[in-house]
C-alpha cells in the first residue's frame, strides 16, 4: 500500500510496514502564515530562524537548560527537536517572578509539565467562563485545542520553569499551524 503525498509536500525517506507496506514520510515544508490581525505566527517564525530548535538525542537536566528571551510570548524558551521525532515538538518556556505569558491559542494540542514553580493557568474558549487550573512542581495537565490560555507565575521570588509537548510538526506537515494572540493582550 502507497500512501499519497500532500499536495506540495516533499517526501523523505521510505519505510517499511508490515507485509511490505510503505509509508512516505511528509517532509518539512513552508506553509503560507496566517494573516488576521491577531496572528502570532510571523513573530514565531522570526524567533525560529533566530532560536532554531535543538536537534538532540537526550536533553539532560531540564531545570538547568539554557533558555533565550522570547519576547513576544513574555517568557524565555528553548524549542527541540528529539532524534527521529517527526510529530511532537517539545519546548522550555519558563516565566520571571510574578510572570504572564500572552494569552494566546494554537491549532496544536500540547500537554505540560511543571518543571518547579507554582502558579496557574487560565484555559477556554470564546463565550465561555475560564477555567483556572493551579498547578506546582511535578503536575502535568493538557491545553485543549484552539482554546485561549494563559500561565501566570504567583511568585514574587521563584521562576516557573515547564516542558510543553505539542504535536507542531504533524500539524505544519498538514498546513494548520496557526496561533493567535488573544485580541485584548
């Protein structure tokens, strides 16, 4: 069995699946930004081609792990890129003491883990209450697709450091990647 190409993508490599199959792996490839006034994408495209991701095996000490200032999002980051990963982008971010990311949604699903700190999170959907989900050292929760959300460090002393998974790589292979900032930040 041939699975098709998407229309513009490149193939890569050929693998083999059960009785013989093939799979063609997507390749990377350029997808048009999005252009409504609240888009985030060309600030985070800026900040890839000056940030790119660490293509690594193994990340050791992720509460150690140097970051860089991503301005635009409020907090400072470190985007990666694990062997063989051809889905799932993981990143760094971590807020300053009494921090506030950009409220802000995204077509990807991302799950997060709070690497130290403590603080909350405000998740929901347009004509609906927020929910607020406080969270400390060791919790892991999941931000719902396109839902708006926010992370807010309670801290006066103390940097919130998380590890968030998102499956950015699948959902750019297939042309969706969009992020918004949210139009009252």
């Amino acid at each position: 069995m041939q699975y098709a190409a998407w229309k513009g993508a490149t193939l890569s490599e050929e693998k083999k699946v059960n009785d013989g199959d093939v799979v063609k792996d997507i390749g990377y490839r350029d997808q048009p930004l999005s252009e409504t006034e609240i888009s985030e994408m060309k600030s985070r495209e800026e900040w890839n081609i000056k940030n790119p991701a660490n293509e690594v095996t193994l990340v050791k000490n992720l509460r150690e792990t140097e970051l860089v200032p991503r301005e635009y999002r409020n907090t400072s980051a470190r985007f990666m890129k694990l062997t063989g990963e051809r889905r799932l982008q993981p990143h760094l971010s971590e807020l300053p003491p009494l921090g506030r990311s950009v409220n802000h949604r995204h077509t990807t699903e991302a799950v997060i883990y709070i690497i130290k700190g403590s603080g909350y999170s405000t998740i929901g959907y347009d004509g609906e209450v927020e929910q607020r989900v406080e969270w400390e050292e060791g919790d892991l929760f999941g931000i719902p697709l396109w839902a708006w959300h926010q992370h807010i460090n309670t801290s006066e002393t103390e940097t919130v450091r998380y590890l968030a998974v998102q499956d950015t790589f699948m959902i750019k292979a297939l042309g969706l990647h969009q992020i918004e900032r949210h139009p009252r930040q």
